[in-house]
C-alpha cells in the first residue's frame, strides 16, 4: 500500500503534466518500478505515463536504456553519469517528454565510504533540454530511503512539468 502523501504528490504530478500535455518515462534502479507505481496507481494516469523501465542490473541498464558498459564499469552504477545516461536513453526509448531516473545504494548492505547507504543519484532528463544529475542521501533503512527516492523524483518531475 502507497503512502497517502505518495498518493497525493503522484496526483499533482499527473495534474501538472496533464495540464500542459506531458508524458513522462520513468527508469528505475533501486526503487524497483515503485515511481511508475506510485503514478499508475491514480486512475486515469494513463494519459500522462507513457512507460517505465525497470534497469535493475547493470545488463539491464545497457540493454534497455543504452547505458554504455564501459560508462557503468568506469564510474560505477550509482553514480551522476549513469543516471543522466538514464534519463537520458528512457527518454530516447519513449515517446515521453520528461524522464527521471534512479539509481542508489537502497541497503542494508552494499554502502561503502564513497557510496554509502542511502545514496541516490537522480536522472531527469527534458525533450529539447539538458539531462541534469542530483545526489541525495537519504537516512533510514531500505524502506525509508525508497520511500523518499520516490517522493523526491515526483518531486523533480512537477518541477520539471511547472506543476512544483
């Protein structure tokens, strides 16, 4: 079950792109689908989300989003340049305006000094725009680090949309 607030943030997202006729795209690391999730559980958001891609590994991120390998092998999959690569490539996949990304260290494990637990890097990437990069760490276990990635990517997007 999605948090009300979550609900509420989706809501004003499709508002703001139904009011000026985006679609948007989603590409999802460490949050699973849970931002595609988030949109398509309002009804009606059909008119506004035009697909999600769920690049859990590596394979994935090259194979459906056109990451290049040897980008995710240099600077590692959490990182700026994977997210903006991202956004980037669900937005040349879609039919989208607007793409937003994640990409993070969710936990428990897997954090180091350099990447710790809670680390998010956030793709969005606009039709005719720069693709821009954000760091985010988040505190909390598992749950609460995916719970505020998803709440700060709708957030992106209705900045992204006029609508934040």
């Amino acid at each position: 079950m999605l948090d009300p607030s979550i609900l509420d943030q989706a809501t004003a997202v499709l508002d703001a792109c139904r009011a000026r006729g985006l679609m948007l795209a989603t590409a999802e690391s460490c949050t699973g689908g849970l931002i595609a999730a988030a949109l398509t559980a309002i009804a009606g958001s059909s008119d506004v989300v035009e697909r999600g891609f769920v690049t859990y590994s590596n394979a994935a991120k090259t194979e459906m989003l056109g990451v290049p390998e040897a980008l995710i092998a240099a600077e590692g999959a959490v990182s700026a340049p994977v997210a903006r690569a991202m956004a980037a490539g669900a937005l040349a996949r879609s039919r989208a305006a607007i793409a937003v990304s994640v990409t993070g260290v969710a936990g428990p494990g897997g954090g180091t000094e350099a990447k710790p637990v809670g680390l998010v890097w956030f793709g969005l990437a606009v039709r005719g725009g720069a693709v821009v990069s954000e760091r985010r760490v988040f505190p909390g276990d598992r749950a609460a680090v995916r719970a505020a990635t998803v709440a700060h990517a709708l957030a992106l997007i209705a900045a992204a949309a006029g609508g934040g």
